[in-house]
C-alpha cells in the first residue's frame, strides 16, 4: 500500500532550516487578558488600568527586557512600559486607558545585554573571581552604545567610557554597577532579538457601562387611577425619588405603539377588553412601529423633555429594544419578506411552549428580502434614539437574534457613538451568554436570580471573577424584573429582600430593580415565578410610601457603593470563612488596596444566624494576631477587632447583613 501524500495544511514535521533561523528565539505565550487569541476585545472602562501578564523567556540565563505597547486604535503612536518579572517566568506590566473606544497592546521582549553583562559581572565580583576581562567587554558595550547615538546621549556615553577607562577595578565595577550608568545604556539598547506578540484588542467604555444602579418602571403606571394612563409628564413626579434612592439609570420597557390584534389582557388573558392597554412588547400599530412614541405617553417633545429633566437629576434614561412586532405592526405590509409566513398565508407567531405569545411575531433575519434591509432599518432604529439623547439600550433576547447580527450593529453604533451602552437581557446557556459579550455587549442579565444557597453564590461570584468571564462578561444584578417574581421572595417578607437587595449591590457594581421591590411586592400567581396581575398587561398604580418600605435600606446601599470604588465592579470578590451556611461572608478590596469591604448575608430570613469568622489580615499583610478598625457602612459604627478569628449575629428582625469597611490599626 503507497501512503497518501500529504497535504499543504498537513503537519510536517521536517521544517526547513530557513524557516527556522526566522523563529523567534524570544518566546511570548499565556498573555492575558485576551479573548479566542484576540478574535474579541477584552473590556474596560475609562481610567482603569488595564494588567497584563505573559509568560516570556528563552534559552541560556541572558536578562530580557520586556515591555508591554499600547495605543488607541486611531492613534498612530505606541505608548510602552515595563513589565516586572514576577519570577518562572512570569511578567507583569499595565496600561492606563483614558478614552472611549477601541484599544490595542501587545508585548516586545528582547535580550538585554548590558543588564546581562552587570547581572554576569555582579555574580562573579561577589564570588571574589576576577573580572578584567568583564570589565573590558563593559567598556566596549559602552563604547559601541556611544559611537551608535548622537547628540547629548553620545557625549555622555562617551564622557562614561572615559570615565570608566581611568578607575581601578573595584570602582568600575561599583560604576558599571550603579543605576545612572544602567539608565544610560537602555536608551541604547539596540535590541537583540527583539520579538513581538500579536495585537490585541480592547473595547474601552464609559465608567457606566461596569457601575451603575437601574431602576425599571413602566411610565403608564405613574398614574393615580388603573383608569388613567400614565404619561411621560407624569414620570417627572417620580424623578427626584428615584435620583435620592441613588439610582443612575431609568430604565423604561417598550414606549411604542401596541398592536390590537390578539392583544394580551390581564393576567396574560387571551382576551383583552376594549381599554386593556396590552403588553408593551407587542410592539406597533397603524401608529408606527419601533421609531414611534405611544400616543398616551406623550409627544416626541414631552420625551425630549422628561430626557433633559432625568439628566437634570443625575439620571439616563435606558430604552428596550425588543426586535418583535405585533400583527399590526406597519412592516407587515411595507416588508413582508422580513417574516416568516405559513403555507395557509397565516403568520407565525411566537412561542416558547407551553407559552404563546399571539400578539408577537418575530422577523426573519436571513430572510431573502431582509438582508441588508432589515438589518440596515434596526441599526438606524437605534441610532434614532440616541440622536434623541438616549444612550443606554437594554435588548430584549438577543439570544434568539443572530450573532452576527450583534457583532455588527454593536460596532456600527459604536463607531459613531462610543458612549452607547448595550445590556443583554440573556437567560440562556453560559457559551451564549458569554458570546454576547464577545461581540460586544456592555453587560448582561444573569443566573443571580436563581442562586440562592451558600453554594450557590459563592461558586458564581467566584466564577464570575475568573477566566474568560472577567475579561468578557460584566454581570448586572437585577433582582427582580417583570417577568421574574423569585420565589425566595414570595414568603420571606421585608428582610428576603433586603437579603437580595444587598447581595446584588455589593456583589456587582452593576445592579437593577423593578418598581415595587422597594415596597416588597411579591404576590405571585399560583406555583410560578410570576407577579400575580402583572404590570404588563394593565395599568398599575404604586404608593411609593407604603409602610414597610426599604426605600431607606436602598439609598444607603447604593450610598455606599458610590463611597467605596471596592464596590464599582464585580472584580475582585473573595469568598472568606464563616462557619455556617446560613451566612455568606466576602470582601472586596480596591486595586490600590486602600478600600476594602466586608459584607456578612445572612441567606435565612426567618431566623437568627451565628458564626465565627476570618478576619483576612492576610491581605493586608498583617499577622493573625494583629489588631484592626471596623465601622458598620449602615450605621455609622466603629470599633477595634483583634485577631483574626472573630463572632457574629446576625438578627433578620433587624438587619440580615453587616457591611464593615476594615483598615488597619
């Protein structure tokens, strides 16, 4: 039998010597933070240093210098800083990012000669061997240095080589050894085998799309009659309450036309009555469709307006965009070919049995007579809204929306807003989730709701602040939307959700909340996580000061987030010892290690939970015996703990949490 011949792509192990004499003999491997090799960007925010680490080295005992390059991508110029040597071959170095919008860095390594030549001669001269041989090959490095400058570099050069010819031995070893002369030789260094890393990409936002608190409220329902429809002039009453629980984001669902077609009634009814106002996603009318405002909210002038009087109140205004169309909805007789339609001429609608949502229907991206036209017609949907000053989009399912599709819209919006933040609303599998925010997505919904136990949320916030999740995926916190009712809420009364409210604010630096959590709603309809006459299918009015509110408890939490930057990212969470699995106890610690927060959860909201805990005085380099200060973030309390072994209580009744901010004595 003849083997097969094979192939150009085949692996051949008989490399030419001329392909490897071009191998680079410096290698540059493990760098991080990259995502899939550089196919995607790794996020970060305005101001934020960005650490990067690799593994780097070669063959034989010569030092390497290694820098780490950087640039904005519509920069010309590389900006370049050393990178440490952690040691087995690890190198550290960082970045400061000061603009929004696309980054680059990569990694430069070469061999070091001169700081070979003084590690060499250092050794030798400690070991008493003799060294006149080093110090003549030192005076000739310095030499060659002087003579491939100009200027002021090579006089002074040259005035060391002199310098270094008229010493005795000992003191041109203290020269050579000496800091100036070691300055003055890597403005030189001409580089030798100077190798570099690919490119890698990075997606610089604003601080808001990694800090912020949301708040979702749907503007029909601030109103003081189920009868009346609620208004965009009427959300302006609601403003300055919103701006003093310490929120940054108002949040709104769908503010377009309704269809009327198999319109929702209440309690998701397949038959809605003449003034049911229907859900909010069945989206478009004779009216118009998703550039079009409904007509009982308001003008496109009153939207304008209740914009500048949010931003007036330290508030953005965050639009959904929910790619779905009621039947009504103009494109079904403008673009017909953007949907899918039945052998009978009925069109499909959507469905997620046993659920079945008659008044939507999705379109058809890859539709003959969708591309590039309907893709073209939702990018400038978007860009609409954000020349009407709305800068924040949180998109319904993008999971079930191609792609590619996000990838391109994301970066086209981006170009020429950068500011434009994205926010997927994505329960689905991890490899989906985490692709969303490969392709560009600002932050995500997440499994937070539905982690409950100990182990639960130690496993996930620890999960969350390791690879590739940190580099691609910022979580955000809602604990409640309309859609999700969480069961731990539905008996567990006001401390259930001040348990809740307090694990998202300290467990990310991006959380949310739909109106009547601070009131503690939770009537859920019978067996389900679902609000019992949900707010999507009618109108529903609030007393935002019912007894029993924890408006209060949320002010301060979100006050405290703003007064400790440990608590603006989810980074940097770390799981510490309580024995009992009742409570969950961590800590955060800025990047300077200034700020560092202590947050106890009691996880029972009935009961009165105990425990010994750790104090890590670790972290702050101090031994187990060492003293430190605390003071209660809630209250306003101090005091001085001693020792790393330490008792808590923790009385639901009163507060199911302790936040402490701890410093050393």
């Amino acid at each position: 039998m003849t083997a097969e011949k094979p192939t150009e792509l085949s692996y051949n192990p008989h490399m030419p010597l001329s392909q490897a004499l071009l191998l680079p003999r410096i290698v540059i491997e493990n760098i991080m933070p990259t995502l899939e090799g550089g196919q995607f960007a790794v996020k970060a925010v305005v101001g934020q240093d960005v650490v990067v680490t690799a593994k780097v080295f070669a063959d034989g005992h010569d030092k390497l210098a290694v820098r780490v390059r950087w640039r904005a991508e519509d920069e010309d110029v590389w900006q370049s800083a050393v990178m440490n040597d952690l040691g087995n071959n690890g190198w550290q170095g960082q970045f400061r990012v000061h603009s929004q919008g696309p980054y680059l860095f990569c990694i430069e390594a070469w061999i070091d000669q001169f700081a070979s030549f003084r590690y060499e001669l250092e050794k030798k001269h400690a070991a008493a061997v003799p060294v006149s041989l080093e110090l003549q090959e030192g005076r000739i490095h310095v030499q060659q240095a002087a003579e491939r400058s100009e200027g002021q570099l090579s006089e002074q050069l040259a005035a060391l080589h002199h310098e270094l010819s008229g010493l005795l031995e000992t003191e041109q070893v203290a020269l050579f050894l000496h800091q100036r002369s070691a300055d003055l030789m890597v403005r030189v260094d001409h580089r030798a085998y100077l190798s570099l890393s690919p490119e890698y990409p990075v997606d610089v936002e604003r601080e808001l799309a990694q800090f912020a608190s949301w708040y979702e409220l749907f503007p029909r329902s601030i109103t003081d009659s189920p009868e009346r429809h609620g208004t965009f002039k009427d959300v302006h009453s609601r403003l300055a309450m919103i701006q003093d629980m310490g929120f940054d984001v108002l949040y709104f669902p769908p503010i377009h036309p309704i269809g009327r077609s198999y319109r929702k009634g209440p309690n998701n009814s397949l038959t809605a009555g003449p003034d049911d106002p229907g859900s909010p996603y069945a989206i478009g009318s004779e009216e118009g469709g998703h550039d079009a405002i409904h007509q009982q909210l308001g003008t496109r002038e009153d939207f304008r307006r209740l914009v500048a009087a949010a931003a007036a109140h330290g508030l953005e205004i965050a639009l959904d965009f929910a790619i779905q169309c009621s039947q009504d909805h103009p494109w079904l007789k403008q673009h017909p070919g953007w949907f899918n339609w039945r052998p009978d001429g009925t069109i499909k609608y959507a469905e997620n049995p046993p659920k079945k949502y008659q008044d939507i229907v999705n379109v058809d991206f890859y539709a003959p007579e969708a591309i590039p036209s309907l893709w073209v017609e939702l990018r400038d949907i978007v860009v609409g809204w954000v020349e009407e000053g709305v800068k924040i989009f949180r998109v319904d399912n993008p999971h079930t929306k191609p792609l590619p599709f996000w990838q391109w819209l994301i970066a086209d919006v981006r170009a020429l807003y950068p500011e434009v933040i994205f926010l997927a609303e994505a329960f689905t599998t991890p490899a989906m989730m985490a692709r969303l925010g490969k392709v560009g997505y600002s932050q995500s919904y997440t499994y937070f709701t539905w982690r409950n136990t100990k182990a639960e949320l130690a496993t996930y916030f620890t999960e969350l602040n390791e690879s590739p999740w940190r580099e691609c995926y910022r979580p955000n916190f809602f604990v409640n939307t309309p859609d999700i009712n969480p069961a731990f809420l539905h008996e567990s009364g006001r401390p259930g959700f001040l348990i809740r409210a307090v694990l998202a604010t300290m467990g990310s630096g991006l959380w949310g909340m739909y109106s009547g959590f601070e009131l503690c709603e939770s009537a859920p309809v019978p067996g389900k996580e679902e609000y019992l006459d949900s707010e999507k299918y009618e109108i529903r009015p609030r007393d935002f000061n019912a007894p029993g509110n924890i408006i209060a408890e949320i002010a301060q939490l979100n006050r405290i987030r703003r007064q400790n930057p440990a608590l603006h990212t989810h980074l940097g969470l770390k799981v510490y010892n309580a024995w009992n699995d009742n409570i969950l106890y961590f800590g955060k610690r800025s990047a300077d290690g200034s700020n560092f927060i202590l947050v106890a959860v009691s996880l029972d909201p009935h009961n009165v939970q105990e425990a010994i805990f750790e104090l890590p005085l670790w972290e702050m380099g101090l031994p187990d015996h060492a003293s430190a200060q605390g003071e209660d973030l809630m209250n306003g309390h101090r005091w001085t703990w001693y020792g790393k072994q330490q008792f808590m209580r923790i009385d639901p009744a009163y507060q199911p949490f302790g936040i402490w901010r701890i410093t050393a004595s």
